[in-house]
C-alpha cells in the first residue's frame, strides 16, 4: 500500500490523480489545495511520496520542498507541473527533488507517467531503507557477538575458525583474534577427540551438544559445555557451524546462586510465618527490619517507616552498623527512631513504587524533600552508603509504610524479587492485624 499527499490549487487536477492513481487500489491520495494546508497534514501524517505543483497561491512548490527537506530528507518528493523554465526545474531538483513531471494535454499518458514515477521512487526508497534495517541488524549482530559473554567461535564447512568474539578468545588465553582465525576448531579441544572427517557427519547431524575438555593457549585444560550448530544458506548447503562454549566453572557460580536463592526463600517463607505469630503489641517493624537486614547486602542500612492515616510517616526501625547509625544521628542531632514526617497526600499515593527500585534523589526522596538540603548532602557525603533503594509496602491498594536500603559503595542486590516478596507478605500481615485491631474495636 502506498500513501500519497498531492498538493495542487487546480481541484480538477487533483480529482484526476486520485482517479487515475487510486484506481488499482494499493494507492491512497490524500488531496489539499495548498502549501499551507500540506503542512499541516505532514505534521500528523506520514507519507510514502509527496506529489506538487510548482505554482500555488502563498507557498509555492518550492516553498513546500525546502519546508519538508529541514526534518525529511528522504521521503520522494515529485513535482508535477506545467513549470517549463529550466532554472526552475534545476533548482527543483538541487533542493532535493526527485523528479519534475511536466503536465499535458494527453490525460492518461501523464497520469501513467505520474504512476510510474511514483511507484519507482516509493520502489527505490523502501529498498534503501530495507539495506539500512539489513545493514544496521548486521551491526547489531556483530555487536551482539562482540558483546556476548557466551564465548563463541564461528567456523567453515572445513571446521576452521573464521571468528571469534572476545569471550572466546578470553576463555582460550589469546588477546588477538588474528591468533586463532585459520585454525582448526580441533586444534582447542583434547577431548573427545575431533578430526577433519568429523565434520561432514557433523552437517549431516545438524547440531552437537555435550561436554568437552579444552585446552587454552598456555596448555592447561577446562572442563566445558558445548553447542554446535550448523549454519545453512537459503538453498539449505550448510555454510559453516557456530560453536557456543560456556566454562563448567561458570555452572558451578550459578548453582551457588541458585543454592543462595533457595535460602533465601526458605528463610521468607519461615520468618512471615513467625511473624504471623507476633503477638499484638509485640515490635512488629523491628521484626520486619531484623528479616531485610539479613537479606540485604552486607554493609547495608534498612530503614523502616509507618504510614498512618493521617499520611504521618514515622521512622520505626533501622538496622545497620552502630557506627554507621550514629554517624547519621549525628548529622540530625537526634535519634533517628520516632522521626516523623507530614509529607503531602500526594507524596504517597500510587506512584510511590510497588517494588524495589533506586531513588533518584537519594535521601531528598527518602524524606520527602522535608528535611534540609544541606543535611541530605551531609549524609550523602558519608562514605559507608552510595545509593538508595525503596518501596512502600503495599496491600490491596492501602498502603501501611515506606522501608528503605542504603547500599554501601558499589553494592547491587541481586535479590530484589525476594525482597519485593518478603515485604508483600509483611504488608499483608500488617493488613490483617490493623484489620484485627478494628474488629477489637482498638483505635488505630
């Protein structure tokens, strides 16, 4: 489908376009009687060609091309026109014009012109912007490669390497591509042990995956996964494999991960329990600052408010190093627990965050843009903490308090869907025991 915009104050002209042009039915014309009136369609439209006369009240075709050239430098732009001044049509065509057609006597033959003109440059156009999607995927990819800490070798049908992205050649010990290209794939692994006539069953069995022993550039071994997969042209001959490799030691990292996860979910799940538990009175935000400080980075300080109804933020618990909290305390000259804020209602409506996330503006945000800027650059000057990380604890829309962590110099969690999880059960908990509290009548 092409979308055309014509521009003509002649309206029989631009009846007879879009008769003639819209009649094959992949052609929509959009039809104005000026310059003026185009711009404004440009404005919120977009066009596969632009179709101009040259002479028009106000703003002349000219006017329009130049207009369109400031932002648009490769949508086609056709003039046609009963224009025969040859200055004219050159200066049509250097201000970036793609074609100048002249109109006739013989209606048909200059509509079929025009057709022809426009489908060849719409044609030219999409294909130009077709090689630059192509071109710019075929960058992606390299980078993708280039980037990929998965170590990968790309080799011929003969199995000799032709590629290999940095963490390739980081796994084997070499610094230089140009160290490895032309060798053959063989040559890095003791086992199993590969030969050339491996590799036409290789083709034959489209991809290979299993373990292997390694071997890097300064002789020693690992232990490694691999994944081969032949890679075929569009008449289906292969044209080489790509090799994935991934150090066993990589596995034994994530397995660790995965082990500290699970104790980390296990320890969610026990100390909700518990908590449910707390009986009435008991100091069930310190409670919950006593869980987020175990999962939270060592070195890290959690802050812990309520919300009340009256939109009071008090500060309830906060856990950390001792000399890191009095450092803190020093700065406001108080204690920190009992610290109260009045932030506007606004302050803690939806947009205060449903999950962890880091807060921009650091302890401005924390506070709520209430406690002196000098005093939040005092603290953020402090050397034990970088940054900060918060969310409310929300329950069914209500939300109960505000709890915050204060990373150390280059901290990152890794684990903030447990704690994203661990305080959804406490804002539950919460939930249920203000909910107890007003069936015992108990003012809140």
């Amino acid at each position: 489908m092409i979308r055309l915009l014509h521009v003509d104050d002649d309206r029989a002209i631009l009846e007879l376009a879009g008769h003639y042009l819209g009649k094959t039915g992949d052609i929509i014309v959009d039809c104005v009687v000026s310059g003026e009136a185009a711009g404004e369609l440009l404005k919120s439209n977009n066009y596969d060609a632009i179709i101009s006369d040259y002479h028009m009240p106000g703003c002349t075709g000219i006017d329009l091309l130049r207009y369109v050239r400031q932002t648009d430098r490769v949508t086609p732009f056709l003039f046609f026109s009963d224009q025969k001044d040859e200055e004219i049509i050159i200066t049509a065509l250097t201000s970036g014009a793609d074609f100048f057609l002249p109109k006739g006597l013989h209606v048909k033959s200059q509509f079929i012109q025009l057709e022809h003109a426009v489908r060849e440059t719409v044609k030219r156009r999409r294909a130009e912007e077709q090689h630059k999607q192509i071109s710019t995927l075929l960058r992606i990819r390299d980078a993708a490669f280039r980037s990929s800490l998965c170590p990968i070798a790309l080799c011929d049908t003969e199995g000799r390497i032709q590629y290999a992205n940095p963490a390739g050649l980081a796994i084997w010990g070499y610094n230089d591509e140009r160290e490895v290209i032309g060798r053959y794939a063989a040559d890095f692994v003791v086992s199993p042990e590969i030969t050339k006539e491996d590799i036409p069953g290789l083709f034959t069995e489209k991809t290979w995956s299993g373990h292997a022993v390694a071997r890097r550039r300064d002789g020693t071994t690992f232990d490694a996964r691999v994944s081969v997969n032949v890679v075929e042209g569009d008449s289906g001959h292969p044209l080489g494999f790509v090799a994935a490799f991934s150090d066993v030691s990589r596995q034994n990292k994530a397995k660790g991960e995965l082990e500290s996860i699970i104790r980390d979910i296990r320890f969610v799940t026990e100390t909700a329990a518990a908590m449910m538990d707390l009986p009435h009175g008991a100091d069930i935000y310190g409670f919950i600052a006593d869980a987020l400080f175990h999962l939270a980075p060592p070195q890290s300080i959690v802050v812990l408010s309520s919300v009340s109804k009256g939109f009071v933020v008090r500060l309830e618990a906060i856990r950390g190093e001792g000399k890191h909290i009095a450092a803190i305390s020093g700065i406001m000259g108080r204690p920190l627990e009992g610290l109260s804020f009045h932030p506007p209602a606004e302050y803690l409506g939806p947009s205060l965050p449903h999950s962890f996330i880091e807060l921009e503006g650091g302890i401005d945000t924390l506070t709520f843009g209430l406690l002196p800027g000098e005093l939040c650059r005092k603290i953020q000057d402090l050397p034990f903490f970088e940054k900060v990380i918060g969310r409310g604890l929300w329950w069914g829309g209500t939300l109960h308090g505000i709890t915050a962590i204060l990373l150390p110099p280059g901290s990152t969690p890794d684990n903030t869907d447990i704690l994203d999880l661990f305080v959804l059960h406490c804002a539950a908990v919460l939930q249920r025991r203000e909910t107890e509290q007003v069936l015992r009548g108990t003012e809140i």
